[in-house]
C-alpha cells in the first residue's frame, strides 16, 4: 500500500497517482487517532473544495474521525480555507481540522491540509506523529458525522470586518475572478452585501478548471486583466483556489504586483485604520515593502520561510501584517491566517477612503518608494538532484551568477545574493518537494527577468 508522506502540513495525490478514497481515509484515521490520543475528544471541522470527487472524499474522511468517537462536522458545501479557519478557531470544543484541497495546484490534484485548533498549520513534529499512525490496512469502521454551514457566518463576519457605509458611498465596480475555487459566488455574494457592483468570471462547475491553475499569477490571470480592462470597472480581483490569496488588476487591466499589493494595504492600515506595530516577512520578500514599512516607522523582521512561521511571531504580539510574499497577506487583528477575503475586503475599503483609482495609487506608491518588479520561477528536477543541490548550494560561489556583482551573500534557508542597486536573487530548495523556488527582483522587469533567468541557469548547471 502507498507509503503516506507529508508536504509541510498535508498530503497531496494526483487522482491517477494514489488519491483515492482509501488513502483519503487512511490520512483522516490517522490524524484523529492522533486527535483522540491527545485530548481524548472533541470537534474536527472538515472542508473541501471544488475539486472532482471532494464532496464524496470529504464525507469519507468525516466517517473516519466519526469512527474514533470525535464530533466530527462537515461543511455542507465547498469551503473557503479562512471559512473553515473561522469555524475552528471559534470553537472552544475544536481539537484540530481537516481541509480537502490542493491549493493552487492544476485539477489533476486533491489531498488533505491538517490543522491545529487554534487553525494554524501542525508543525514538522506533529505531521510526522501522524505519518506513524497511518495504517496499513483499514478496517470498516465508519463514525458518524453532521453537516455544518461554515460559509454563512464566515462571511457575516467578514463584513463585520469593514466601513459598510464609506463603501457602498463609493459605488464601486470590479471584475472577479474565483478561479473555479473555493471563493466562486460568495465572494461576490459578500461584496454585493456591501454595495460593490460585481462580474464574476471563471465561478461556474469545470472539473477540469478550464486547464488553469487556481494560482494568483500570469498567465492564469490573463482572462482577469483583459475583462477588466475591456469594462468600465474601477479595479479586478482573483482569489486562489483555498482562498488564501489574492490579485489586484487597475482599471487599466494592469496587475498591481503582490508586493505593492501589500504595501498598498499595509499603508492603508497605518494611515486610515490607525495601525501600528512591526511588520513580518519570510526573507525572499519585496524591497518595496521593507522600503514603505521604513517610510511608515515600521520595524520589520525577517524570518525563514515554512508553513508555521506567521504563528510564531504572531503570538509575540505587535504585528500589523504578514505575507508569503505571493499575494498570501495576513492582517492578525483581523484574522491570524493568510485571508483572500481580508485582502479583497481591505483593497475595496482603501478605493472608498482615498477616492483616487488603484493605478494612480501603484503610480503614487513609486513615486514615493521606487520602483522594483518581483518574480518568481520554480524548477521541477528529479528528487535525487534536488537531495544534492541542497548539499551542494551552502558551499557555492555566486559570482558569475549573473553580470552584476554581489555586495552581499547569504547561505540561510539557501542562496540569498543581494546587489549594489537592491536588485536580489534568492534560490531555494523545498525542503518537502522536489523542486526548486527562485525569487527575485530587479529595477524593471527587463533586469528582474534576467536575473530570474540566469539563476535558473545556474541552478540547472550545478
């Protein structure tokens, strides 16, 4: 039987390469034995999203912890991530949760995320005391189950969250785009709810999501800013496939960068909502946004990249925002999780206060900070490269890597390579893939698509 191996906090199968309802519930039975072991009972929320076959999966994986005496409570439709998010953390009697997803990975994907109670992603240690318990052979224990409506209160919730009626004064209009995911009509349900006049694209049933990936970035974007710029709206939207992050278009139909994005944001809670505090980022992150939280009095801390690292600093305290650096923004007051509908919420909010449009905000934001564009690129090698480029990369030279020369070289969390006009390259081996992830920026795009180039190259002749 297929060996069950985690990727950071859950499990992922292709459907013709092992995800099946049987390794679907051998996941689940081993993360509410686990569940059962240490608090003896309790409730587990369960999500899924609108991938094929994840109503039945998820239904099969609510049986599982039925089985082990857990109260175990299933979303009566697909899920947004935060939703269930909210859901767990709001309940006192929750020992941890179950979402059916593949993030932002093609339709050809489903597996499984494990949550803590308190909704944050379980931790190396923990993934791997549920890695032990997966059995080997299942018997036919089934458990019961309820059906919970999680979406309803989440997104009463959300617009609890925002100035109602500075926004519906707006009258604004947007494009979205859901992205055959989890947000498909209640993010427009929600934005309606508050006076935003509302097209939604890419919302309806595609088993196969039209080819896309449910990912916030170019080229599955395309459909979004060419809409957007095609309509007299004042900005487009995406959210990613679980809900975890978003996109901003101008009116224009120009993609306002994730970076800026949160800048853009970040300003708005200093300035409008009378936030303050220190501002936490993994170390592959935008100059931009370091350069706007100096410009704003902000202290930043740098922090390694992985799935718990926002909770840690988050529990400390005095932290405005988080993000992954790839439209994924947390805003801890509002919700201690990365939250497309935060991001969307907040981004409609700062149009009704500043009553200027987003291209002349992006325009004004580089005007004040400079201008940098951020990229990104990932290589797919095979395993056995992948184990030796992360032994070989403490120990390389980076220079040739590109034309210009480094001024700064660090070896932390992989190869970070900084230059005299804050251009940088970051390359970085997963730790839980094959695969490897390239970030960078430069001074335009011209200069960040080089540099993204040529580490690949480097990467690929190690």
């Amino acid at each position: 039987m297929r060996y069950i191996r985690f990727n950071n906090d859950g499990w992922y199968a292709r459907y013709d390469d092992g995800l099946n309802k049987t390794n679907v519930v051998r996941v689940a039975d081993a993360a509410a034995a686990r569940w059962a072991d240490v608090f003896g009972g309790g409730t587990v929320h369960i999500g899924y999203d609108t991938r094929r076959h994840a109503p039945e999966l998820a239904a099969a994986a609510a049986a599982a912890v039925g089985a082990w005496g857990l109260d175990a409570r299933l979303s009566d439709g697909p899920c947004p991530m935060p939703a269930l998010n909210f859901a767990t953390r709001s309940d006192p009697s929750a020992v941890g949760a179950l979402m059916l997803t593949a993030d932002h990975r093609n339709a050809d994907y489903l597996g499984i995320r494990v949550r803590n109670n308190d909704s944050s992603a379980i931790g190396r240690d923990e993934a791997g005391a549920i890695e032990d318990l997966v059995s080997q052979e299942l018997g036919e224990a089934q458990g019961p189950f309820t059906l919970e409506e999680s979406v309803g209160p989440f997104l009463a919730h959300m617009a609890s969250l925002v100035d109602v009626r500075r926004i519906r004064n707006a009258r604004l209009d947007c494009i979205l785009d859901p992205m055959y995911g989890t947000a498909r009509g209640h993010a427009a349900t929600l934005l309606r709810s508050l006076g935003v006049g509302v097209v939604e694209i890419h919302g309806d049933t595609v088993d196969d999501f039209c080819g896309t990936h449910p990912e916030v970035v170019e080229p599955w974007l395309d459909d979004l800013e060419y809409m957007t710029g095609q309509t007299q709206v004042d900005f487009g939207t995406a959210i990613d496939g679980p809900s975890n992050r978003a996109a901003a278009v101008d009116g224009e139909g120009n993609l306002v960068a994730a970076p800026k994005l949160h800048a853009l944001v970040l300003m708005h809670l200093i300035k409008n909502r009378g936030l303050s505090g220190r501002i936490v980022l993994p170390r592959f992150s935008s100059v931009v946004i370091r350069r706007v939280a100096e410009s704003l009095g902000c202290d930043v801390t740098l922090v390694p990249p992985g799935p718990t690292w926002p909770f840690e600093e988050i529990r400390q305290g005095g932290v405005i925002t988080t993000s992954d650096g790839l439209g994924g923004i947390c805003v801890p007051s509002l919700d201690p999780e990365r939250n497309a509908f935060v991001t969307m919420l907040l981004l409609v909010e700062l149009l009704a206060y500043e009553g200027v449009s987003l291209r002349e905000m992006a325009a004004n934001l580089d005007r004040a900070v400079g201008s940098m564009e951020y990229g990104h690129r990932e290589i797919r090698m095979d395993p056995g490269r992948c184990a030796v480029l992360r032994n070989l990369l403490p120990g390389t030279n980076p220079e040739g890597l590109c034309a210009k020369k480094p001024v700064s070289v660090s070896h932390a969390d992989g190869l970070r390579v900084q230059f005299d006009d804050d251009s940088w390259l970051f390359i970085r081996p997963s730790m839980s893939e094959p695969l490897v992830r390239i970030y960078g920026e430069g001074v335009d795009r011209a200069d960040r698509d080089e540099l993204l180039d040529m580490a690949k190259s480097y990467v690929t002749s190690l």
